[in-house]
C-alpha cells in the first residue's frame, strides 16, 4: 500500500483535512502567480517611469535648442 492510501485507511474521511488540503491547493497555485505578477507590474512601472523622465529630458533639451 502507498503512505497516501495508509493514512486515508487509518483515519478516515474528515472534511476539515479535505478543506485544509483544499486550501493548501489554492495558495500553492497562487503564490507564484503572485510573486510574478508583482514583479511584472514593478517592471512595467519602472520602464513607464523611466520613459516619461526621458521625455522630459527630451523636452527640456528641445527647449533650450530653439530658446
């Protein structure tokens, strides 16, 4: 018998593990989902970030040249 068949065999059903399993499941899925997709947006807002100081920069020299 397999450790997993074993324990069920021994101890049952009990909803509450299957809720706890259940639930153990979904931060599993979720927690890389949401370590890369903070670091995606802090990467996105930082290229914003710096293209508009680099616009700015574009418009400031511009401004100079013709003034």
């Amino acid at each position: 018998m397999t450790l997993a068949t074993l324990v069920l065999v021994l101890h049952g059903d009990n909803p509450r593990l299957e809720l706890l399993y259940f639930w153990a499941a979904v931060m599993l899925a979720l927690t890389p989902i949401l370590i890369f997709g903070g670091i995606g947006v802090w990467v996105v807002r930082k290229m914003w970030k710096e293209r508009e100081e680099a616009s700015a920069e574009r418009g400031v020299r511009s401004a100079e040249l013709k003034g």
